[in-house]
C-alpha cells in the first residue's frame, strides 16, 4: 500500500470518528436510537434549555434522556488517539464542562469540583478519582478472582467430562467389535449346522429312496406272479370239462399257494 493511499485511509477514518458537533474526535461518545452518536458533553450542551430533545443531524426526536455510551466507538477512538501518538482527551462533565476528578461513592460516577458542592451531591462520600479507581479496581479484582477460580473448576470439569466422553467412546467402540465377532460367530456356526442337518436330510432322502426302490421292485415282481397266476387259472376256467377236470388240481394247488405281502406303505416310510 502506497503512502498516499494510506493517509487517504488514515483521513477517512478520522472523518468518521469525528463528533458532527465538535468536529473532534469523539470523547465518551454516547449513542442515540437513530443510530447518530455525539460527545456526551457535546450532547448535552445542544439539549441545554431545549425542551425536545432531538439528534443534532437527524431531528429524530430521542427516546431516552439519558442515551447510552457507544462502548465499541470510545475503545476505538482510544486506539485511533494512541496509534497517532496522542493521549485520549480527559473526559468532561456534561453539565459543566469541566475535567471529572473527583468520583462519588454514593451516586457511583465521576464529578467535577461544581458537581461536588452542587445540592445534588450534597453530605455525599466524596474521593479523587485516581483514589476511586484504585479502590473499585482492588474490589473488582476480588471479585473477578472468585469468577477466575469457578471458571478454572469448569475447565478442570471439562476436562474429565472430555476424558469420560473419549473412554465412552472407545469402549463403545471395543462392544461393538465384540459384538461382530460374536455375531460373525453365531452366523458361522448357524451356517455349519444348516449345512449338516441337510447333509443327513439328503442322505435320509437317499436311504428312503432306495428302500423305496427295493420295494417297488418286489412289488412288480409279485404282480406279475399273480397276473401270471389269475391268467392260468382263467385259461383252466375257459377249458373243455374234460381238459378241466384233468388239471382242476392243479389250478387249486396254485391258487392255495401262500399269498405275498408288502409289509410296509409308503406312508410308513
């Protein structure tokens, strides 16, 4: 970046930290609700003797008498002041325009001398500023110390907590490998046992269908005994009685022969 371009930057930055009242930069710049901010004591002195009170640029007319301090607006002036080599100016009192040294205890906010021996101030505790702050430091110091110590016991908190979650973790995570391999187990053996059980289902079949076989065989072997059995002996009954008579006998002894039996159904098997 060029030097001409920067200072044009450092112009344009000071343009918009300056109060429209004073044409300076801003000194406990307070913010108004049409988003316009002014000094405090620039504020202050435009409101003087007005019975509406109205932003200075816009004529909105304001909503809060006493409008808040534009925090981000004052740290960033301080630093603008301190980059260029100046001290921030010292604040002063909005309604007398004089440097805040003193501080009042009981209304807890800086004074200036005409504030102090004002009605408004009056039998108040009363310290130098410097003083003041010394004090309010020391105290606010003791009170952030307890904050520090409770924020130190959540970290340490944290840690367990981050130290449980990651062995929560790591546990779940060896319970779900057992569990794979108890399945991957489950389902090897499952796939063992369908495999035997229809081996022996398959052999079974095949000792039944032999069996079977067998008997079929018989079975055709005895029909064909007795077809030839009934064919002979109607063949006799067909005769001449003479030829009828001659081999009667014979025919009876062959019908009188034992009968064979299947001795087991198919259902049986």
């Amino acid at each position: 970046m060029n030097a001409s371009l920067r200072d044009n930057m450092a112009s344009r930055l000071e343009e918009d930290l300056c109060c429209p009242v004073c044409q300076e930069v801003f000194r406990d710049p307070v913010l108004l609700s049409c988003s316009h901010s002014f000094c405090k004591a620039c504020l202050q002195n435009w409101w003087d003797g007005k019975e509406v009170k109205e932003c200075p640029v816009c004529k909105r007319k304001s909503s809060r008498g006493e409008p808040p301090c534009n925090l981000a607006l004052k740290n960033l002036c301080e630093t603008f002041l301190l980059e260029r080599g100046q001290r921030p100016p010292e604040a002063l009192c909005s309604l007398h325009s004089l440097k805040l040294r003193l501080f009042c205890l009981d209304h807890q906010q800086p004074v200036c001398l005409v504030c102090r021996d004002s009605k408004a101030h009056t039998n108040h505790r009363i310290r130098p500023i410097d003083e003041a702050a010394q004090d309010l430091r020391e105290e606010l110091q003791k009170s952030l110390q307890r904050f520090q110590e409770i924020l130190e016991i959540f970290e340490e908190v944290k840690v367990e907590f981050d130290q449980t979650a990651g062995h929560m973790k790591v546990q779940a995570q060896h319970t779900e490998t057992q569990i794979k391999q108890q399945f991957k187990k489950l389902h090897q053996f499952l796939e063992e046992e369908e495999e035997a059980r229809m081996a022996a289902l398959r052999e079974e079949e095949e000792q039944k269908r032999k069996m079977m076989e067998e008997k079929m065989e018989a079975l055709s072997r005895e029909i064909a005994a007795l077809s030839l059995t009934v064919r002979a002996t109607e063949e006799e009954l067909r005769a001449e009685d003479v030829s009828f008579l001659h081999n009667y006998k014979a025919a009876v002894e062959r019908l009188q022969r034992p009968c064979w039996r299947i001795h087991s159904c198919p259902q049986e098997l």
